[in-house]
C-alpha cells in the first residue's frame, strides 16, 4: 500500500515507523527539513519537504497513485486542506485528517459531514480520544492503563506490582493452578524500564509493572488477586478545564451512577466557558497548583484527580500536590514520553499519552481489515492487537502451544462463537474467532504475517 503521512512530528512518525515496517510505500511530508530529515535517517521512508497543502508537493509524494493520505499536521486547517486537495486533485481513495479544534470538530460531525462538503474518511479528535482513555482510566482507578478489547469483553489493565501483592515472587503458571477458573493472562511486564513478554517460568517482583489481559467478569476478582483495592468513584476533581476536562466533566454528568465532579482552570474565558456548558459541575477559577484552592475543591475528600492542563509539569506537580493532600488516585496528561519514568517515584497512580492514544487511533482506523482494534503500549514499545482469524491464516486450526510466535508476542484473549473463552495451550484457535495478541514493536510484522491481514488495509 503507497501512503502520504503529512506531518513528521511525533504522531506522524510513529504512524510511519509502523507501516514503514511492515514493508508499506511510505512518503513522508513536512514543512520542516529536519523532521524529514529525521524520519528519512531512522525510517524507511520517502521524505518530501513542503507545505502538505501544496498541490505541487502532493504530486511529487506521489499523490496520484496513492491509496492512503494521513493529514497529522499541528494545522487543522492544513489538514482539512490537504484531504481537499488530495481529493479534488488526486482522487486519492482514503483521506484521514487530525482536528483539533472543537468549533470544526461540531460541524464536521454535524452538517458537513453528513453532506459529504468535506472529503474526509475518518476525523481524528485527540482530545476526544484523550477525554476517552481519561474516563477509562478513571473506571479502572486502581489500574495506571487500560483498554477494552472485543467489544468491551476483555479488558487489558496495567497494574503495579506492590509489597502487599499476593501473587509477588509466584511463577506464572502457577497462577492457573492456584485460580483454576479465573480468565485472565499476564501478557507483558515491564522490569528496570525493559517491557518484554513473561514465559511460565517467569516471576513478579515487587517494582514491576505488568500487563494483564482480563475476561470483563473476572477484573473484580483479578485485581483483589493482584493486592489492588476496588472503590467506587464518586467524586473527582479535573485540574484543567480546556476541551480534554470539559469533555471528561460532561461525560460524567450524563453517567448513570453519578460521579460529583468540580473543575479548576485557570484561565478565566475558558473557566466561563465550562461553567456555561456545564450543568451540575461546580468551576473554580485559580491556578491547579494552589494547595488553597485544590483544599477548596475538596481534593482530600475526593476518590481521584485527573490532571489534564496542557502543561505537562503543570499535570505531574498538581497530581504530586493532590496525593500529598491525601487524594488517593491521581492521573495526568503527559505529552513527554521521557518523562513517563519519573510517574512511579513521584506517586502519580496513572498517566495518559495523548500521542499514543492518537496513533492507536489512527491505526484503528488504517488496519480496517480483518483487525478489529490496535492499542500502542508505552512509547510505541508494544501492540495489543485485536483480530479476526482468516481461513487462510497458518495460525487456524492450530493450538496455541503450537503456535509459532516470536518470543516477545502472546496470546491475551479468544473469542469464539460470541463467547470469550478460557485460555489454554491446548486450545484450537479456528478460522472466523477473534483473537488479541500482545506483540513487541519488533515483532509486530510477524503478527501481521501470520494473521496474514498486513495487506487488507479497507
């Protein structure tokens, strides 16, 4: 498949870094050189520089016998743009665009997409999907990442291995024996900054991190396995009151069980303007930082507090601010990967990538074919894909012990006739069950390979 990424910025590289490998036609544009420059020298990539608007640098990306072209400038206006021009001009089959702003974002899921005015395939809001992995995070308290799988039937959940673990220094396999009927897999671990896919053999140390695929019956009990307390939220308190915290505060108003929130921004138009739109949600106008004000918002008494300013040491020291007054859930937006490793040391219970929940998105949406779903983990350092198995794929009719996957890749999940079933090395995987596999970044292609749906793009 030849693909157009316009736009080399982080999102834009990752999207590259992962059909590049997978051995797609891969140009890369952006009106920065150095970007280009960067993508060209680790990627295999195609790199033009220039405006991706530009019909001119369209055509020299070789827009004319493109099948695919990813708008994920930082413009939204070069993006609607660029899907403009890439189909009036090139008739390029599919247009994918990033937009950011909500004024475009209301009218293109109103009037203008519905009239088809906009020629835009698929319209990527992050802060939609940030406000999204937010409210997950949020139904997971005790978990720092999660992410639901066939359709809402297994739950990936990242949790933190702790002193009080019961299962601490117990080999995985013995895990099946000890709860013979819990559906749940340790699919990866993350041990001195390292993720890597566990063996039977291997053991949980207290510092660990690990991935757990989990049936939706069995989180509950799953996480009381792993030491982790389960509460129910009922208030929360949202440093951050941009479009992220008033979509996450208006989710919340319109949940069933009722979840009392207060908002803290600090700046004062978009305070009003949160308060306007809110119903039942109290806005305090102050800085998230001021201990006064976040002791006004009641952030010792509240359940959790989500830190989504667009700053990202803003985010961090709120969150350090609100567990030192003894707030015992505290998630916050971080845009740095770098900084991911300082969450653990400074207390702060879970995070949200809004470049990676953008690029998982993305790549939802690319793989339309036989895969169903794709979670990017950490910084792109794993996938949790979900797929249906073809007939035709070497994986159907096999058993999952004889299944020949690399090392750093397992199975998390199968789902069979509607039903999620227990998983053994025994069990047969067949032609038309959905499957979720965890696979490291470097072994991803062959995934691909043996679901044999790298080239079923839409």
């Amino acid at each position: 498949m030849k693909v157009i990424i316009c736009g080399a910025g982080q999102v834009g590289w990752q999207i590259a870094r992962h059909l590049s490998g997978e051995r797609n036609d891969v140009t890369v544009v952006d009106s920065n050189p150095d970007l280009v420059r960067r993508a060209t020298d680790t990627l295999d990539v195609q790199g033009i520089a220039g405006f991706a608007s530009y019909p001119d640098v369209l055509e020299k990306a070789g827009a004319r016998d493109a099948d695919m072209v990813i708008a994920a400038t930082y413009s939204d206006e070069v993006n609607m743009v660029t899907c403009q021009v890439a189909h009036s001009v090139f008739a390029v089959p599919r247009k994918i665009a990033r937009l950011r702003a909500q004024s475009y974002l209301t009218a293109i899921y109103s009037d203008l997409y519905r009239r088809e005015h906009l020629p835009i395939d698929v319209v990527i809001s992050p802060e939609r999907e940030v406000a999204e992995a937010a409210l997950q995070r949020l139904s997971a308290p005790a978990a720092f990442d999660t992410e639901t799988f066939l359709d809402g039937s297994a739950h990936l959940l990242g949790l933190s291995i702790d002193e009080d673990c019961p299962v601490v220094n117990t080999p995985l396999r013995q895990l099946t024996d000890l709860f013979s009927t819990l559906r749940s897999v340790v699919v990866g671990v993350r041990r001195d900054g390292t993720l890597f896919a566990p063996e039977a053999g291997d053991q949980l140390f207290v510092g660990d991190s690990c991935y757990v695929m989990v049936h939706q019956d069995d989180v509950r009990r799953t996480l009381e396995i792993f030491g982790k307390s389960v509460r129910k939220q009922e208030r929360v308190v949202i440093v951050g009151g941009g479009n992220v915290g008033l979509a996450v505060a208006r989710q919340l108003e319109q949940r069933r069980d009722r979840i009392r929130a207060k908002v803290i921004e600090r700046d004062r138009k978009n305070a009003e303007r949160a308060a306007d739109a809110l119903e039942r949600t109290i806005v305090l106008h102050g800085d998230g930082l001021d201990a006064a004000l976040l002791s006004e918002a009641g952030v010792e008494r509240a359940d959790a507090v989500l830190c989504v300013t667009d700053d990202d040491k803003t985010n961090m020291l709120a969150a350090v601010r609100a567990k030192a007054a003894g707030c015992p859930m505290a998630i916050a937006l971080v845009n740095d990967p770098t900084l991911v490793e300082l969450m653990e040391p400074l207390g702060i219970d879970a995070y949200i990538n809004p470049r990676a929940t953008t690029v998982s998105s993305i790549l939802r949406h690319i793989r339309h074919g036989r895969v169903r779903s794709v979670y990017s983990i950490g910084d792109a350092e794993a996938e949790v894909i979900e797929a249906e198995v073809l007939s035709t794929s070497s994986i159907a009719g096999a058993r999952i012990r004889d299944i020949d996957f690399p090392e750093g890749v397992l199975v998390g999940a199968v789902r069979k006739g509607g039903k999620v079933v227990k998983l053994t090395g025994s069990l047969q995987v067949d032609a038309g069950d959905q499957i979720v596999i965890f696979a490291l970044a470097k072994d991803v292609p062959e995934v691909e390979r043996l679901l044999q749906v790298s080239i079923d793009f839409f």
